[in-house]
C-alpha cells in the first residue's frame, strides 16, 4: 500500500507588510495543516506575524528556534557546528509531519530562496518529499520602493551584496557595479559604510530600515548611526541617477541650500500620500501601527487575563482592550485564542521567554503602540503581569503606562465545575522548578500542609518534568489523610474538559499533566452527592 505523504511548501511572505503576500501565499497558509518558522533565542518571529492575519484556528506549529546567531558557542563545531546540527533536528521536526501526511507550510520573509533559511531546509528535505516554492517580493523591491526611484535600467548591473563580505572584496565590488543592494547590515554597518566610502559610492547610497511596514525608516546612507542599525535593513545604490528628491538630498536641479537645509525625513514630508500624510503614517492607519512620529509620545501595556479557555469567561474589559490594541505580545496558544483582527500585529513566543516578552511590549508602547500582553486566566496567578511589571521597573521604561486587567483564574474555574472546594483559606502553589528551585516548593508546600489549608497547584507537570507530582504526594501525605479529596481539571472550559474527584492515597501522577490543575482538599473538605456527580466543599467554619 502507498503511504501518502505531505507536501512542503516554501512560503514567501514579502517584505513585513501583511498586504504585500501573495494571494497564493495566503491561500497555503490558510490551507496547511501545520505552520513552521524561525526565530532567535528570544522567541519572536517576523515570519508569523506577517502571516498571522492568514492562519486559522487550531493549526499545528513548528517554532525553530536558533541555538545561537551573533554571539558565541561553546558547541565543539563552532558556530557552523551549532547550525548545522540545529538544521539536522529542524529538518527531521518537519519530516515526522510530513511522512504522517500532514503539509507544512514554512514561512520565510521576503523570497524563500534569497538568503532565506528555507533554503537549508529545502536541501535536506525537497529529494524525500514533494516540495513547491511560492515567491515572495524580495527586500531590494520593498527598500527600492521606499525610495521611490528607479534601481537599474538599460543594461546596468545590479550587484547584490552581504554586508558580511570581507570589506576590501565589498569595495572592490561596490566600485565595479552600475548599482547594488547591500543585504544583512546590523553590526556589520561600519564596515559597510567605508566601504562605501572608499569606492565612491558613500553619496549615492541611501539606507532602507524595515522597508514596507509602519516602522519604515529611509536615510541617507552616510547619516545613519552605526549603534541603531537592525539587521533588516538595507542599503541602496541606485544606477539611474535620480529624478526626485530622496532623502538628505535636495531636489535634482536644485541648488542646495547648504548644510543647515534639513532632510525630508526630518521635515516629516518623505514619501508624503495624498493629502499631506506620510507614507508611514498610512500604512500605519491602515494596520492599526503606531505611526513612528516624533513627539507623538509613548502609547501603554495593558496586560490582560483570557480566563481559563471557554470565550465565555473573557470579561468585557478584556475584550474592548483587545479590540482597540495595535499589537497582541504572547505565548503562541494564548494569542492563537484571540480573533484575528485585520491590521492588528501579533507577536507570538513560546512559553519560556517572559523577560524578552515583556520587553517588546513595552518597547512596542515606546514607540506608541497600544499593546495588549495576553495571558490565560488571571494575568497576575503565575503570569505575565509580575513578567511585565519587573521589566517596567528599568528606567528606560519610566514613561510607559501599564495596565492590569483581571480574568478568571484557572483555579476558581476547576473548584466552580465540583462546588466550592476553595470556600475557606486557600494556598496557590506552582510546581515548576524553572523559576525557583524544588527545595523551595516542597517546603511551602510542607507549610501549607501542615497548615491544613486547601491548595490549587498550578504547572503540576510537562513533557521534560514528571516526577513533581509524586513528590508533592508524599510530602501531602506526612500531613494530610490519604481519603484527603482531589479534584483533577483538565482544560476546563476548553474542547477536552476533563474534571474528576480522587482521594489523595489514589492520585496517579501518571495522569496529570501541565494542563491539569489540582485541588487539594483541607481536613474540613467534603464529598457530597453520588460518584457520578460529586460535589466538593470546604466548610466555612473551621473545627480543627
């Protein structure tokens, strides 16, 4: 019997303007079972949050998180050992979907096949499974737009340069070309600039930073600062001289009016759209974007709270936030429970970065946004806002507003499906050992024990960490009754609800994972009505 297999698609995504992907593009992104990307170490990905208004609920994702990009490795290969391997692990993530059958469509900015790491994926994949490359509008088209003048024309040669190259290769190519494109700039722009300087380009050369989207930033190239160069940025050389003004230049045929004449950037009329409105600040209306405009002033977080899973429990308040936000911050399976709002940006991690979370939020407010930091039930019970909160204290941050807007917690909503189990005094204890060490959690959990309070245990288990549980039963034990009454929840609110009552000498940590919250009962919690149907109290009058 033929087994099928699933189709790998390379998807261009364009520039970093959601309107600039294809209609094929999005039409694959809806359609693929499983959605794959890249990013550093800190967990945001440009990639899905281009194409973020174009997924659909429910879609299985691969995040392929770089083990190292500009810093150093203790990997006994070196860097190129540290990525090659990761390439190896990455590849073999998307072949287990495709040999299931499942198609994965892996998200690449710009073109997948301009320096695009689907390429590295391509080789080890494309002779194993069907492949198909869908195009995407390229960084030089976006950054040439930007400057609203022709690149090449006749048959002048376009040279497209790394800002990685060796810098006397980089000026001997930049001196023999009719026009160039310099890729990959970061930390490599000093380098870039002399060299552009030493070939005689330095004058003619303009800097494009984020072409295409709302923060859009067209300089000449010799104006920039060496220390606020990101690496997608780019720099232009155009071969056809100019026929209208660009950036730091005056207008061709103009007499210059010396150096106190100020750029069209910093008058604010670059790129002007009808009506006197800069380019920016359209597309920045148009995606719900903070225009980048000097003095508009900061914009705010407000850290809000999901409730535990059914859309029912998401407060008023919460939903309004989340309508007027410009950009949802978030782990993957919290922000993948907001409706997709045309315009509105989403940034989406994974779990295990909270500190570099809260840190794009609230640089995202700098700049002017409005953001919204998405958490499950109450964002202040073990999530982001104490993350936001602790990183807001850096003075850099002194001028953003945070907000805090409450949702249900997890726990009220396990103990509402039985009763009332948390009716009196009540500890919350998590027991993840990733933020605080296990000495320190089996010791509260000791005092709250012996203390004969009811407990919520939150991040009871995962994947990588199992034998919690049965730890923190047999420290329960030394205090609590084995017939002691637990309550399992199991994505309470959610499609595979689970919620069952077990007795504390019968709890197997075998069937608790890290979407399981327990209740552990007091020495006053009791049982009532049939096993079918049990309902859970602890006694408001304590008689111990």
């Amino acid at each position: 019997m033929t087994v099928r297999t699933g189709k790998l698609w390379g998807v261009g995504l364009g520039p970093g303007d959601p309107e600039l992907v294809t209609v094929k593009a999005a039409r694959i992104i809806a359609e693929a079972d499983v959605i794959a990307f890249h990013s550093a170490r800190h967990g945001r990905s440009i990639s899905r949050g281009i194409a973020a208004p174009y997924m659909r609920p429910g879609q299985l994702e691969e995040h392929l998180i770089y083990p190292v990009t500009t810093e150093t490795t203790d990997h006994p290969g070196g860097y190129q050992g540290a990525i090659d391997e990761f390439y190896a692990a990455a590849a073999e993530r998307l072949a287990a979907h495709l040999a299931a059958g499942r198609s994965v469509a892996l998200l690449a900015a710009g073109d997948p096949l301009f320096y695009s790491s689907y390429m590295h994926m391509h080789r080890r994949l494309a002779d194993r499974f069907e492949a198909e490359i869908i195009p995407g509008i390229t960084s030089v088209s976006a950054a040439t737009a930007a400057l609203g003048t022709p690149l090449v024309e006749g048959e002048q040669v376009l040279t497209v340069l790394p800002g990685t190259m060796d810098p006397d290769e980089l000026t001997r190519r930049l001196a023999g070309t009719d026009a160039a494109a310099i890729m990959k700039l970061g930390r490599t722009y000093p380098a870039v600039r002399k060299a552009l300087a030493d070939s005689g380009r330095l004058d003619r050369a303009y800097y494009v930073e984020r072409a295409s989207t709302g923060r859009e930033r067209v300089l000449a190239a010799g104006d920039v600062d060496d220390s606020q160069v990101p690496y997608f940025a780019i720099t232009i050389v155009p071969g056809p001289e100019p026929t209208t003004a660009l950036p730091g230049r005056p207008n061709p045929g103009s007499e210059c009016t010396g150096p106190g004449e100020q750029s069209l950037e910093d008058t604010g009329s670059a790129g002007a759209a009808p009506g006197g409105e800069t380019t920016a600040g359209v597309r920045a209306a148009m995606f719900r974007e903070p225009a980048q405009q000097s003095g508009s002033g900061p914009g705010e977080v407000v850290v809000v709270g999901l409730g535990p899973g059914d859309t029912a429990w998401t407060t008023p308040e919460v939903t309004a936030a989340l309508a007027t936000a410009t950009d949802l911050v978030g782990y993957t399976t919290y922000i993948d429970r907001v409706p997709v709002s045309p315009g509105q940006r989403r940034h989406a991690s994974d779990n295990k970065v909270e500190s570099e979370r809260a840190a794009m939020a609230l640089d995202l407010a700098k700049r002017g946004g409005r953001v919204a930091v998405v958490s499950s039930g109450d964002p202040g019970v073990f999530a982001m806002a104490a993350a936001v909160l602790e990183e807001s204290a850096d003075p850099q941050w002194a001028e953003v507003p945070v907000r805090v807007l409450p949702g249900v917690t997890a726990a009220n909503a396990v103990a509402s499906r039985v009763g009332a189990p948390l009716g009196h005094d009540y500890a919350t204890i998590s027991l993840s050992d990733r933020l605080k060490p296990w000495d320190v959690v089996a010791r509260r959990l000791a005092a709250v024990a012996a203390a004969d309070m009811t407990i919520a245990v939150y991040n009871p288990a995962s994947s990588k960490r199992t034998w919690q549980v049965g730890s923190m039963k047999d420290i329960l034990l030394e205090h609590r009754a084995p017939d002691t009454p637990v309550v399992l929840g199991r994505d309470v609110g959610g499609p595979a609800e689970s919620v069952r009552v077990v007795a504390l000498g019968d709890l197997d940590p075998a069937e608790v994972d890290m979407r399981t919250l327990l209740i552990i009962g007091a020495s006053t919690t009791a049982v009532v009505g049939d096993a079918a149907a049990p309902r859970v109290y602890t006694a408001r009058r304590y008689h111990g």
